[in-house]
C-alpha cells in the first residue's frame, strides 16, 4: 500500500514514478507534481495483479525505446472509476468515462492522460496485470482490442467488474492462501469475456467457461436473496442449463454444498449483518428476514438459531449490548 500523504511533499511525486516504473516503465508528467496525491493498493493473486489506485491528474507515455528495455510480455487491464481519460494506443484514440475498462499491451507504446478537472479532483481505477501467456488466445486477435472502451455494464464484463471490486474492497480480510484461487476467477472472467468479444469462445478451456457461468450464477443469486422464489429450477432456467447441471457444477465449485444449502447460507448472513447494523436496529425482525427472501417468521427463527445458536432476537440484543461502551450502560 503507497499513500503520498505518508511522504513528505517535496518526495511525493518522485516516489509515484519509482512505484509505477516497478510494473511499466513511462514517462510521468503533471501540474500536481508539487504535491503530488496519489494511493495505491496492490494485491498479488498468483500470476494476476491488481491494482487499485487514484491520483491527481498526470501524463502517462510509454515510448518506444521504453517498451525495448522492459518486460513487453504483459497486458494491463483498467477500469475507470471516477474522473476522465484519454489513452492514443495502437492506432486508437479514445476517451473513457467510469464504467469502461480498456486494454494495454505493453509491447506497445502508448499515450494516456488523466483529465484535470481544474482543481486537482482525483482520477480513480482498478487495473489488472497479468502476463500474455495466460490468456489463451492469439496475441494478433487481442490486438483488435487494444485501445478501445470495453463495456463494464453488462454480460461477463459486468460480472469482472463486480468481482475485481469485490476483491480490492475484501483485501484486508483476506490470506496469503486465497490469492491463488482467487486469481484464477479473475482470469477465467477476463478470458471468457475477451472471448466473447472477439467471438472466440472456443479458444477458452472448457474449465474456465465453467468457472465463469459460475460466477455468473452466484452473482445471480446474491441480487435475488430478496426473492422468496429463488430455487434451484428457477435458477437453472435464467441460465438455461438443466437442473442436474446447476447442481453438478455447484457441487464441484462448493466443494460440496448444495445450491440450496448456499442460499440459505448467504441470506442468513445477510440477516447476521443487518440485525448488528445500528441504521436498522429500529427494523422489526420479521422486516429483515423477508427482505433476505426469509418471509416465514418461524422459519427464519429456526434456520437462524441452527445457523448461530441464538435467536435473531437474541443476537440482535447481545449485538447492541456490546457495542454500547461501559460509561453508557445502565
């Protein structure tokens, strides 16, 4: 983790460039340099890297000569999350606004600009590094690609933006033991969805594709907890796939839980946290269960103690009287 207010100011802007030159050496301009704020987290997942980083506006170029004398044999993937950019990349020139993800191949010159809002407004992204090697498919095909907006918005490319923020915001709970896993979904996502645009799924393994439906199907089921419908048919259908399918490749995935045990799971969670969250200590029980997909009160009651060993009223009681601080208790 970088953080520039942790250096003093006159360093700020020199110790971003040394940063930055670790994984792509370019030439760093820009009217902050003063001053320079920028953050930067990165998160090794394997062979895969992310980067989530903000800074002030900056200049970006990647000549030529830079490309001869570093490591070419990597791609770099970003997602734009606030602010504006622009990138001249091969034969592309294109502007991106939050939401786009675009693609770099470092074996290529480029030249990208963070948009300067006039008052030194932050320009915020999440980036991906990963060597050419793992995607498999032919660099002359990824070329097509190279330098333009890519949708996050939809399809496969939606289900990668919403894991890569999933990771970079989960990275303080997680172990030096899930990077491994965890950068293998984020490749099987990102080739997938690179496959689909160049409309070369073949080109993918079969296990990836695998990996990537489900995703695709977990990211389903966490927006429609809310849904008291949600079953296994009803699932196996929105993608459809059969129903032995649905519960074959859950098994595999899950090591063994069924779809139905992993819904229950996930919504009883989802209670676990609403009950301690002080915003709805106010929301009757039965509220919060039904707004899980829990509508039978006993129901919730029972799979909650099961779950937890405590009633949700319970729980929500020892919550409370713990977070209350000792002057403040009666």
């Amino acid at each position: 983790m970088f953080r520039s207010e942790d250096v003093p100011a006159q360093e700020r802007f020199d110790r971003w460039r040394t940063l930055l030159d670790q994984s792509r050496s370019s030439e760093v301009t820009s009217c902050y340099a003063a001053d320079f704020r920028a953050e930067c987290r990165r998160l090794e997942l394997g062979p895969t890297t992310v980067l989530a980083m903000s800074c002030a506006p900056a200049r970006y170029r990647r000549s030529t000569r830079m490309v001869q004398y570093s490591d070419a044999e990597q791609y770099h993937l970003s997602l734009l999350l606030d602010g504006e950019m622009r990138i001249d990349h091969a034969g592309q020139t294109q502007v991106f606004r939050p939401g786009d993800w675009h693609l770099v191949d470092n074996a290529r010159p480029y030249d990208l600009r963070l948009a300067d809002d006039g008052r030194g407004g932050v320009v915020r992204g999440v980036g991906l590094d990963l060597p050419k090697a793992l995607l498999p498919i032919p660099s002359h095909q990824v070329h097509r690609l190279l330098g333009r907006r890519l949708p996050g918005h939809e399809g496969t490319g939606a289900l990668l933006t919403e894991y890569v923020l999933g990771v970079e915001r989960q990275a303080g709970g997680l172990r030096p033991v899930d990077a491994p896993r965890l950068g293998t979904v984020v490749l099987d996502l990102l080739s997938t969805w690179i496959a689909q645009l160049l409309e070369t799924e073949a080109a993918v393994p079969p296990e990836a594709r695998h990996s990537a439906k489900m995703e695709s199907i977990m990211a389903f089921i966490r927006r429609n907890l809310h849904d008291p419908s949600l079953t296994p048919p009803a699932i196996a259908a929105a993608h459809h796939i059969s129903l032995s399918y649905l519960h074959r490749i859950f098994r595999q995935h899950t090591r063994g839980e069924s779809v139905a045990a992993w819904i229950r799971r996930q919504r009883l969670e989802g209670t676990l946290r609403d009950l301690a969250d002080p915003a709805l200590r106010d929301t009757p029980i039965h509220l919060i269960g039904t707004r899980w997909g829990l509508t039978r009160a006993s129901d919730f009651t029972r799979a909650f103690r099961t779950a937890y060993g405590l009633s949700p009223r319970a729980f929500r009681i020892q919550a409370f009287s713990t977070c209350r601080s000792p002057a403040t208790r009666p």
